[in-house]
C-alpha cells in the first residue's frame, strides 16, 4: 500500500499531537490540553442513577458543563440529550420557549416546545455552564507555562548578546538555538562572537533566576487552586510557604459550597420536570471528592449543632471550653 503524506499519523488524529510538535512552544495546543483536562476532571462532579442507554452520562455532563444546558427530548420512541440552540417568543421571564435540534447520526432536525415537547437540564440559573470558566484559567496557565520555560531558558543563559554584524549574528542565533534545544553548544572561538560575549549586557544573577522561576511556580499553583476552589474543592494555594492548620482550610468552606451546590439544585429541579414528561426515574447527586467535601461538611455542621444544643457555643471555633479561653 502506497504511503499518502496528506494522511495524519495514528497520534494527529487519535491525541492531536503529530511526532515533531513541541508543545510548550505553541500556545494554542497548551491552552487545549488544559482545556481537555479539567472538563475530563469535572465530568465526574455528578453521579446519575436510571438514565436510559441512549443517553450516556459522560456526554450528558460534558455538554451541560460546556454549553449550559441540554434538550432533553425523545425521537424516534427514543430518549436522547440533544445539543439544541434555545430561542423562540421568550416567556414573561425572559426565558426561552423552544429548542431546535439538528442532528446529523440521526439525520434529523427538529423544533421542541420547552414544558411541551422537551425539557431542559440547566448547568445553573443563567444557563452559562464551565466553558468561559474553564478557558479563562486555561489561558493564563498557558501562559504561564510559556513564561516559566522562557525563565528556564534564562537560566542558561543570562546576558543578552548584541551584535555588530550578521555573522556574529547568525553565530548568536545558533548558539542560542543549541541551549534551548538543550545541546552542547562549547566554547565559542570566532573572535566576533567572544568580542561580543564580552560586550554582551549582564540581565540577572543566579539568586534572581531562582527567585523569578519560584515566583512562577507560586503563581501558577494559585491560579490552579483557584479554579478549583470555584469548583467546590478547597485547595491550598497558601502563599506563605508553610502548611496551614484546619481553622485557615476551613476558612474556606463558606465560599465553596454555594456554587456546586446551585448546580446540584438546578439539576435536581429540571430532572424532576424530566422524570414527570417522560415517565422516567433519573437521580442526580454529588460524586467523587465532591461528595466526600460534602460528607465533611456535613459532619461539621452536625457538630456545630450538638454543640449549640448542649449550651457550649464556646467550643464551635477551636474546641477550647470557655475555662480554657480565660485561662
């Protein structure tokens, strides 16, 4: 069989990454890989019980996460979760009355009243879904990253080279080459280029290096902590180089909950309108870590109230009695 150079390798089409790429040099493919990461990551935040075989829960969660919202309609005798572009006469709320769906598998496209023909399940309230939240965080890592190998690069090489003729120019050029690609580049011998290694300007000591890539490394472990904070997971983006204690963890536990738990809640009530339409008996509930956060919370709150029930609101914060606190 004849090879065909138009046709992709095995690794282009099945992991969209050819033999010769390098990843940390292209900004684009970076920003997909953590795009694809965390939504594989966060496909596992709900848990769903008696969704038919026609509608897979991966893709059921993946396209609520990413588009806000999915139609839930029957075609065929079949129930499937369509992608459908919402619209019509808005209702007195403002919200939409129809869903038109096209899907080429099933060679159709049709036009569902919403409460009528279908139902939708909602990611959350204004139907926004994790996409721009996903891509903004995955952008700035991106460009974090770059910035962390081009400090690398720096600490192989910290002067900036100036050059008074191209010779010495292409010279600097290969030679720079051969320390980003990691090679062996010795000792420069043409007289142009070591005159020019000595006029080249000194840009940073090796304590100034170190201090920028640790600087980096800090603050890409904030933004990554940050989107998943947002998420509903407390970790720990302390910035104080030194563990913190549970009083400081806990600290936390008021701003996440809201969040995965409106989504929970919106899930629960378009379900329900699913279960009624179509006769079905689907559940939904937290899963993986965030039902073991949500177990921990709940423990704590169990506590609290045991506490208050016995009278002695003064140990809700550190467990310390009121005698020990004046103590």
């Amino acid at each position: 069989m004849a090879n065909n150079e138009n046709v992709p390798s095995r690794n282009e089409w099945l992991f969209d990454v050819s033999d010769n790429d390098m990843i940390i040099n292209n900004k684009c493919k970076i920003i997909k890989i953590y795009v694809k990461r965390f939504y594989a990551f966060i496909n596992k935040m709900f848990e769903y019980d008696g969704l038919p075989d026609t509608i897979p829960q991966e893709y059921l969660e993946l396209m609520i996460q990413k588009y806000g919202n999915v139609t839930i309609a029957k075609y065929n005798d079949k129930l499937y979760a369509f992608n459908g572009k919402l619209g019509g006469i808005y209702n007195e709320y403002m919200l939409p009355t129809i869903s038109v769906v096209a899907n080429a598998y099933l060679k159709m496209s049709e036009t569902y009243k919403i409460g009528e023909d279908c139902e939708i399940i909602r990611n959350d309230v204004l139907y926004q879904g994790l996409d721009d939240r996903i891509r903004k965080y995955a952008e700035i890592l991106a460009e974090i990253d770059i910035t962390i190998k081009y400090a690398l690069y720096n600490a192989r090489i910290p002067f900036i080279a100036s050059a008074d003729d191209d010779n010495t120019k292409e010279s600097f050029d290969e030679f720079y080459k051969k320390i980003i690609d990691g090679k062996e580049y010795g000792i420069p011998m043409q007289r142009p280029l070591a005159d020019a290694l000595g006029k080249s300007l000194d840009i940073q000591t090796t304590q100034h290096v170190n201090n920028n890539i640790k600087d980096l490394m800090e603050i890409r472990q904030y933004y990554l902590a940050s989107f998943f904070n947002e998420l509903g997971l407390n970790a720990n983006y302390n910035m104080k180089r030194e563990a913190i204690n549970e009083n400081e963890s806990a600290m936390n536990d008021d701003i996440l909950v809201p969040d995965i738990n409106s989504m929970l809640e919106c899930r629960k009530i378009d379900i329900d309108k699913v279960n009624k339409m179509f006769g079905t008996q689907i559940s939904v509930k937290l899963s993986s870590v965030w039902k073991l956060k949500e177990e921990i919370i709940d423990a704590k709150l169990d506590n609290v109230d045991d506490i208050v029930d016995d009278g002695n609101e003064g140990d809700i914060n550190d467990g310390e009695t009121s005698e020990d606190t004046t103590n």
